[in-house]
C-alpha cells in the first residue's frame, strides 16, 4: 500500500513560467490538503479537496493559485506565473474521512525553486 | 486566528540527554494537539492529545497535554543522533479541515 506520492519531487521554474505539482492519496483515502512550507518556517494551510469539489481554500492566495481534485487521477496544484517567493516545499496529505487528523498521511513534497 | 508557538527554535545536545519542547496554543474550539516528526521529507505523526495530564508514550517519546495552561511538551529521552529532526506541534481548527501548526523545534543531536 503505497502511501500519498507527491511528484515532481524537484521542480525548477523560471519567473513567469507554470508550475504543476500532483498529489495522489493514499489509496481508499478521498480527503487531500495542500501545505506550503516556506523556509524555516511551519507548514502553511493551502487548500483542502474532495473528490471533484475544493471544501476550503482559505489558505489559498488569491491569485495565480488553483486547486483541483478530478473524479480521476491526482489532484493537482497549479501556481502561474511564478514568483521568487513562491519557493518553497509544497506538501500533500490525505485522510480516510473528514476531521479525522490523526489519520493525515503526508507526502514527501515538492521542492519548488523559482530562479 | 488560530495560533501555535513552539519553542525553543532550535536545540543542540548531546546524545543521552534529555530534551523537552514546547508548544502553546490559542485555538477556538479546541479538540486535539497532535506531534510529528519531520526528517527533511514527509511529517510523520507522533502523538495525538485530547484529555489534559495523561501522558501518551512510545518507546523514549513522550508527550503531555495542559488544556488549562494551553501547552503541551514532548520529551525524548536518552537522545539518538536518529533523533534530529524538526518536531512539530498542531491543531485542526474548527472546521477539522485544517491544521495550524506551530514553526517547528529543530533538535540536533551530536554524537
């Protein structure tokens, strides 16, 4: 039972450029959130989705940044036009049901480097 | 807004010693306070705290929850240099969707 994959592991964007960072949950999970850890510092509440429908996206900024979990396949997080301080790792976790926390499972994360 | 504070930052010991960390919490609605262990990849989860003073514990880990005070520490003992990583400390907000967690404890063990 694979756990939640994150991929690309790496990925390096020139300013203006897109980024697309895919999740996939852990299987028989269908709750996904995405973090943002900027350096030195905690993990960042982005969004958090269910299958085909974003539940909360308070932690999203406001623009150039989308979320989307298809009926089938990963749920992905797209960034355009990236910036410097977009940098950062982006993790995803996923739960077999609503408010359950202690059954997060995180990704490794993609480490996103804008130069 | 929902808020955790870890401390201290940063921590350096020696192995065999004894560490404790920190995490205080503002939470509305509090429900839980949970632990995990960050080696440079995924968060992995330690501990989750509901009921304040009954300490949860896995091998040289511990964990202790104060919902009067608002705290909790995490205690490693008999340190390994395996032990260094990022400890964090967080809380799902009201909606359960989210967690909010604190900056991180970056524990270096030295041989």
């Amino acid at each position: 039972n694979a756990g939640v994959m994150q991929n690309p592991r790496h990925l390096v964007r020139r300013r203006g450029q897109e980024a697309r960072l895919r999740c996939s949950p852990m299987k028989g999970h269908s709750h996904v959130y995405w973090y943002r850890q900027l350096p030195e510092e905690g993990l960042k509440f982005m969004v958090y989705l269910q299958k085909e429908n974003i539940i909360d996206e308070s932690g999203m900024p406001k623009e150039r940044f989308s979320a989307e979990f298809p009926k089938e396949g990963p749920s992905i997080l797209r960034i355009q036009q990236v910036v410097r301080g977009d940098s950062a790792a982006y993790f995803c976790a996923s739960s077999p049901q609503f408010d359950s926390p202690e059954g997060y499972t995180f990704g490794s994360g993609t480490r996103l480097t804008v130069v | 807004e929902d808020k955790v504070v870890q401390s201290p930052l940063s921590l350096v010991v020696h192995e065999g010693d004894t560490v404790t960390l920190n995490c205080s919490y503002e939470v509305t609605n509090f429900r839980s306070l949970l632990w995990y262990k960050q080696e440079k990849k995924a968060p992995t989860f330690l501990f989750m705290l509901t009921s304040s003073g009954i300490e949860k514990k896995s091998g040289r880990l511990s964990s202790i929850l104060d919902k009067k005070e608002l705290f909790s520490i995490l205690n490693i003992t008999a340190t390994q240099t395996g032990d260094s990583a990022v400890y964090l400390c967080a809380a799902p907000g009201t909606s359960g969707s989210r967690l909010t967690f604190g900056e991180g404890t970056q524990l270096t063990v030295n041989p």
